[in-house]
C-alpha cells in the first residue's frame, strides 16, 4: 500500500473513532439510563426503529443524489488533467472508474447529511401510523382534528425533505455541467448540450411537483392554525386563500406535465410559458387577491364573518378544554356587614405566596443566612390538617445546590463536593405554615396537624438522602457505603474500564477515569426531573415538578402537556416562547426523589388520541384508576394549562355580550406575554359547595384592563378529575389586581406598618396580590414581609392587607385586617391619594426612604411631615415612627 493510501486510510480512522466512536458512547450511555428504570427494551425498539428509518432515508437519498451525479457523468467523455514529467508537460486521463466513484462519494456525503437533517423522521412517521382518531371533524376540509395534529406533521417533514433533495439536486448538477462545459452562457445567449438540457428538465418536473405539493399543504396548514387571524381562519382565508390554493396546486400539475411534453417535444418557449404562469399565479393568489379582498371588504359579508368568528372559537374552546365550560354568576358589590365570618373563613385559605415560588425561597435563604444564592428551593404549595380535621395552606420546601453559581465560587469547589458530598444531593425537605399571619416563618413538623410547628424541623422521611431534583443537577456518585442493608442502589455500576471509558466519553467527565471513583461506586446523571422526563417521554413537555409527601416517601409530581400548533381552525396563544393552538394536560409522572423509580399514568380525562400519542414512542401508560388514593389526593390543576386556557378565553372573550376581555399580565412587556408564565392565586376554598378543595383562580379584565369581569377557578376532583369553572362578577366594578395592589400599597395603615417595622437597615417586601371571591364579593389580600437588617436578618410576615369594598384594612392576621376593614380604619384613603395628591404621597414616601437608607434624620423628619400632610392626616405631632 502506498503512503498516500496510508494517510488517507490513516485519517479516516481517526475520523471514524472520534464520531463514530462519541455516537457509541452516547447510545451505551443512555441504554444503561433506560435500562436502570427497567425501559431497556423500549429503548433498543426506539434506537432499532430510528436506524431503519435512517438507514431507509439514506438508501432513499443516496439513489436521488447518486441518479443526478451518474447523469453529469455519463455526459463526461473523458477528463485530462496537466501533469509534467520532467521538463515534458502532458495531460493524463482521469480513469473512468475514478470519476465514477468521486460522482458517487459526492451522493453519499449529501445523502449523509440530509439524513442527519431528517434524523427525527421515524418519530414523526409512528406519531401518524399510531394515532386515534380525535373524534372532531373541521367543516372545511372535513379531515379529524387528528389529521392535522399527527399527519399533517409528517407530511409537512417529507415535502421538506423532498425541497431539500429537489433543490440541492440541481444546484449540483447546474454546477456540475458548469464545470464541464455543457452548460453555458456565452454573448448573452445560454449554450446547453441536449443531455444537459434532458437532466435539467426532468428535474423541473421534479420541482414542479414539489411546489404543487406546497399550495396544497398551505390549504391544510391555513385550517390547521396557519390563518390570518391570529391563527384562525379569515373570511378571505375561508374565500380566497384556500381555492386559491388549491388552483395554484392544480397549476403546479400542469407544469410538471408541461415540463414532461417540454421534455419530448424540445420547445423551450412552451417551458418558459408555463413557468411564468406558475410565477403570476402564486404572486397573485397567495398575496395579490387576498390583500385586494381584505382591502375592499369583499369578503366582510356579515353572515360569513359571524359564522367564521363563531367557527373559530368553537374550535378554539376544543383545543384547550373550554368547550362546555360551566358558568355561574357571582355577585361582585358592597360588603355586608355580617359577612366577616365568611370573608375570614374564605382569605385564611389563601396561601401566603400563593404560585410565587420566589418570595419564600428569600425569605428561607435569609432565615439560613445564605447570602451567596447558592441555595435554590422548590417551594410546593400543599395543605396541612388541624386538629378537628379542618385543612390549612401549608408549603413543602426543598433545596438544592445552584451548580452554576457553585463553579463561579472562589475557591472553586472540589469535584468530589458537588457531585458526591454534600453540594451534589437536596437538603432536608421542609413544611412551611403559609398561612397569612404575621411572625417569622413558621416551619412545621409534619403535615398533620398543622399546630405542632416546631421551628427549624425537617420533615420526616424514611428514604435517605434526596438523589433526584427538581432544578438542573449535575451528575452525582452514589458510594457502595450509602444505601441500606436491603435497599435497591439506584444508579449505574461503575464496573470495568471499558464501562468508566464510554461513560466519561459521552458525559464529559474525565473523574470517571482517576482515584474520583472506583467499580464499586454507581452513578447517576440526568436526574432533575423535568429534563429526565424529557428523555424519556420527548412526545410531552414539562415544567418544574411539585413536591409531595406520599405514603411517607418525597415524590416529584410532574404533569405532562401534549401542545402543537396544528389543532383545526383555532387561534394561537404564547406558551413557553411557542405559538401554540392546542393544549392538554392527559399524563401525570411520578418520580420518586430517592430512588427515582419513575411512573406514567393516563389522567381520567385523557382521551383515546391523547392515549394514542404514548403508544407511539413505545409506552404503555398505566391507567388512570391504577392512581394510589395519595396521588390522586396531591394532584392539583395543571397551572401551565391554566393560563393557556386563560388567555384563549380572554382572547375570545365574551361575544355573546358583545364585551371584549384580556388577561391581567403582571407586566406591561407585551414580549413577555407568556401564557405558561401566567401567575394564579392558589387557595383551599369551598368554591362549588363541595366540600374545601385547593383551588387555582385567574382573573380576567375587560378589554381596557380597568376592572374585572371574571374569575376562571380550577381544582380537582376527589377521583383525579380536573375541573373548571368559569365565575362571572356581576355588580359594582371589581379593580384589577394591579389597581388593587396601588390601592393597598398606599393605605396609611399599610406605610406606617412598614415604616415601623423596618429599622435603618431594613427592608419592607410585599408578597403577591392574592383574589378570592367570598362574601358577596370579591377580596384581595397582600402580605407585608419586613427584617431589620436587610443584610442577614431573617424576615417575617409583618401582618395582612385586605381590600374590598374600596376599602383597605391591616391587621396581623386574617381576621384583624377583617376588623380593620369594618371599623373603617382605612377609609377615605381612596379619595385623599386621588390626582395630584396621589403622587405627592409617592414623593414624600421615595424622599422618606432615601433618608432613612441615608440616615439623614433631619431630612427624614421633614419628608415624614409631607407623607402625612399628602394623606390628610394629623401633622400637629411629627416624627419617627
């Protein structure tokens, strides 16, 4: 062999091993993954049927691209190329043989890389072979909404594959034939040999019937979500732009055909012709007609506007569970006077930081004195038992290590310490009162009953160390040493070199190799949840799991959302950064946080398609009645679902009425609009006269945002049912939840508890504007959190706010607010901080802090004469509160 086939053999190895040997690595690493949570042989079916399908598309690519080169070079006679021997210059002849295989390794490469490109395509080709019908026929192209939520994706994958092959094709033969000689452009004329001028025509049939394939398509995706009305169909959707692009389909055909007689005939102006008409066509009924039409309001027929409209929000209802919503009136006026015991019972269920995860982990991070942000909490809403049976909020904390924050610590952390001491593991679960009342956080011992709160106690739990996370975790080592005689080691073994090798390989993680390790010692990786289930269930999407305790045991509780874009005829909302018009919640997953004992259950309301999605990626789902009574106890409304919902009802709004809703975004940044991101009021309410339930509540507006017009509450059932509600206020205008905030954040009694509580390093925080419909009304409620030093004083709930009725009342607790609220300590507030009197109590409050943060106490007295002189209050004594 000579030394040129010996580099080139040589370099092709390495090559070889490098990807080839990294693609090993990654498969052994993730078979040993699935096969530790007993899914090996779904795994190998998945890996087995992803390399048929590859290996189909590869054969498929390599005889498209391998046709077209071996066409260039049957039209090549013969290549010479210039060699000098000596002072003799002579031109050599290529081999055919030669050219023969650069003209094939050219398809494979190509071949190579688009069926790297179109890696995923099994997946989408068992998505439609497996799905169910949904059961919802669309009127327009009379297809089920499982066409276009399961086919309609595959199709849309193969036509671009197919643009691809098509279009790389022929920039590869225009080149190839540019660099032979047989197609040319000399003196403005193009010179084209007839083997050329074969080729090229035979492939613009091809593409002919590619873009006939793409209008037809855009009429299947204009229904499937892709209208002119934020996602729904138009009037001139419905008029135009689907037989427009059905016409331009037929079109497309006949130049295919035309290309074809083209081909026999030889009579480029017939292609031309053809060509052009193609080209005015699409310009004129994909952009031409439709805007004339919508210009002239051709298509603004009121009957077909109104049965568009009322078209797209049926199905708009369908695609995230509205349809059916049950409704009810509930009044929205005046406080009466003996419905304090009402209110209390009502406000006392509300949860302190209601779906705001953050508020408690600062304030859990500064009772701990944690000032690096290393630590972060996962803080789950939950419920506790009081003697006599009656339930009370309560929260589960669990924390864990930042390890991106750990690895920008000076010094660095050892290895050793984040991922098998104490960094790589969660701490101790905790359980919070998260009641509102005023006090320092309250930890509690168990969760039942709610009154022996012993502070600083962990919860009890008979499961060792916590393994599994909800936020993203490096990867740990479990020690032969750490687990109980009897107990099930989780993680993979580290047994032999060759297992440490590949392991180290795909994870990158050369401390697999040296004395960080050894065989006996086992390892876990891609263990926080959300992007574990991720792996293992790529047909769903998942937020941050729920904590819960069942049967003694700390389990992650994540719920499983299928969304797409492609529902029929309905409108698209933000969710998660997408564009979405489909949403459902029909799985939950269980993972254990020890062990990681991982399971998949089918909600009661999941339906045969949704079913149907699993079974595609090889899963079983267990049922819904194999649920333990404890998890079917701890499951709460999908939240994520819950905003999506939301946002489409409010979207739609109310046309019956004629009145127009929106969603009460905590911010202004319409970027930010994201309907997964929508933050609830969590409460344990009796809402439906079934019995005290955790409810999540979302309020909706009216279109200019200035007072609400109704309440979407979800819960669910004792059975696992979710279960919706759509509350409607009837009465005096009800404020938004961010008027209510401005309201009570300018309420005397609300400033001078601030003021007084917090000391010259301090530092008032004001939890979530909490809604709940009690009473007669409506109520709102607010936490106070104060410290003393803001630094690394721990901070506690200074006392309550509650508004309604236009009034605000301030109390320690609940019920002292509620008293505060009937004795009328804070009326009048709204009428003094009305216009200009308003922002002068802002001024005087900014100037009032800026003093204290300054210790300047001169001025601070004078800017506390002007706070009291802008809420018409008495000035005659002045001074520090």
């Amino acid at each position: 062999m000579s030394r040129r086939r010996l580099a080139f053999a040589a370099v092709a190895a390495v090559f070889v091993l490098l990807f080839g040997g990294r693609w090993v690595a990654l498969r052994y690493t993730e078979h040993l993954w699935f096969a530790d949570l007993g899914q090996g042989d779904r795994f190998r079916w998945l890996l087995l049927r992803s390399l048929a399908w590859q290996a189909a598309t590869f054969v498929i690519a390599f005889t498209w691209y391998g046709a077209h080169t071996l066409g260039v070079y049957a039209s090549i006679g013969s290549v010479h190329l210039p060699r000098r021997l000596g002072n003799i210059d002579i031109d050599e002849a290529v081999p055919s043989r030669t050219l023969r295989a650069i003209a094939l390794g050219m398809a494979a490469l190509l071949a190579a890389v688009t069926t790297y490109t179109f890696s995923d395509l099994d997946q989408y080709i068992a998505l439609a072979r497996n799905a169910a019908p949904y059961g919802l026929t669309e009127p327009v192209m009379h297809r089920d909404a499982a066409f276009y939520l399961a086919t309609l994706p595959l199709l849309e994958i193969l036509h671009l594959f197919t643009t691809v092959a098509t279009m790389l094709a022929a920039v590869l033969v225009v080149g190839l034939y540019a660099l032979t000689g047989s197609f040319a452009v000399s003196r403005r004329r193009v010179r084209i040999t007839p083997h050329a001028r074969t080729h090229l025509v035979i492939l613009l049939c091809a593409l002919a019937v590619v873009v006939a394939w793409g209008f037809q398509l855009d009429a299947y995706q204009m229904v499937a979500g892709g209208g002119h009305a934020h996602g729904a169909l138009s009037p001139a959707d419905r008029n135009v732009r689907i037989p427009a692009s059905h016409a331009l389909a037929a079109i497309g055909l006949v130049a295919a055909v035309g290309s074809v007689l083209a081909l026999r005939w030889v009579r480029p102006p017939l292609l031309f012709a053809l060509w052009a008409t193609l080209g005015v066509a699409s310009v004129l009924g994909r952009f031409v007609l439709p805007l004339m039409t919508e210009a002239w309001g051709s298509a603004g027929n009121p009957a077909l506007v109104q049965s568009v409209g009322l078209l797209g929000d049926d199905f708009a209802r369908r695609a995230v569970g509205l349809l059916d919503l049950p409704s009810r009136p509930i009044p929205a006026g005046n406080l009466p006077v003996d419905s304090a015991a009402a209110l209390a019972q009502a406000a006392e269920g509300l949860y302190a930081w209601s779906d705001d995860g953050a508020v408690p982990a600062r304030l859990l991070d500064e009772q701990a004195g944690d000032t690096t942000s290393l630590r972060v909490w996962t803080v789950t809403p939950t419920e506790a038992q009081a003697p006599g049976g009656r339930l009370v909020p309560s929260a589960i904390a669990v924390p864990q290590i930042n390890p991106i924050i750990a690895e920008r610590q000076l010094p660095r952390p050892r290895w050793t310490m984040m991922h098998r001491q104490s960094l790589a593991w969660g701490g101790e679960p905790v359980a919070l009162d998260a009641g509102l009342r005023a006090g320092p956080l309250r930890f509690l011992a168990s969760l039942a009953p709610a009154e022996s709160a012993i502070a600083g106690t962990p919860l009890r739990r008979a499961n060792g160390r916590i393994r599994f996370l909800a936020r993203p975790a490096e990867l740990g080592i479990v020690g032969p040493d750490e687990n109980r005689p009897g107990d099930v080691a989780p993680g993979i073994l580290l047994r032999g070199m060759m297992r440490r090798t590949l392991l180290a390989w795909a994870l990158q993680a050369p401390p697999l190799l040296d004395e960080h390790t050894s065989n006996a010692d086992r390892i876990l990786y891609w263990r926080d949840v959300p992007a574990r289930l991720s792996r293992l269930y790529p047909f769903a999407a998942f937020v941050t799991p729920r904590a819960a305790l069942l049967d003694g045991r700390l389990t992650w509780i994540a719920d499983g959302y299928l969304l797409s874009s492609r529902f029929p005829l309905a409108g698209t909302v933000r969710w998660n950064g997408e564009e979405i018009n489909y949403l459902s919640s029909p799985y939950v997953i269980t993972v254990d946080a020890v062990d990681g004992l991982t399971r998949f259950y089918l909600r009661p309301s999941a339906n045969a398609f949704t079913a149907s999605v699993a079974r595609a990626s090889a899963l079983t789902p267990l049922p819904a009645d194999s649920m333990p009574a404890a998890l079917r106890r701890a499951l709460r409304y999908p939240s994520a679902l819950l905003g999506a919902q939301a946002a489409t009802l409010a979207r739609l709004g109310a046309r019956s009425g004629g009145v127009s809703w929106s969603v009460t975004w905590p911010d202004t940044t319409a970027a930010a609009h994201d309907a997964a991101a929508l933050p609830s009021t969590v409460a344990l309410i009796a809402l439906d006269g079934d019995g005290v339930r955790p409810w999540q509540i979302m309020p909706i507006a009216d279109a200019r945002g200035d007072h609400l017009v109704a309440l979407l509450a979800g819960t669910v059932s004792s059975d696992g049912e979710v279960q919706l509600q759509l509350l409607r206020l009837e009465g005096d205008a009800v404020p938004t939840p961010q008027t209510a905030a401005a309201r009570i954040g300018a309420s005397p009694a609300l400033l001078s508890a601030a003021l007084s509580a917090s000391g010259a390093e301090g530092a008032p925080r004001r939890g979530p504007v909490l809604i709940v419909p009690a009473a007669g009304t409506v109520a709102y409620a607010q936490a106070l959190f104060t410290t003393r030093n803001r630094r690394d004083g721990p901070y506690r709930l200074e006392g309550v706010a509650i508004y309604a009725d236009g009034r605000v009342g301030f109390g320690p607790d609940v019920r002292g607010a509620i008293r505060a609220l009937q004795r009328g300590d804070s009326q009048g507030v709204l009428t003094a901080l009305a216009g200009a009197e308003l922002a002068e109590a802002r001024a005087a409050f900014l100037a009032l802090d800026s003093a204290r943060q300054a210790g300047d106490w001169e001025r601070f007295g004078r800017a506390w004469a002007n706070l009291r002189r802008a809420l018409r209050l008495d000035t005659t004594t002045q001074g520090r509160p």
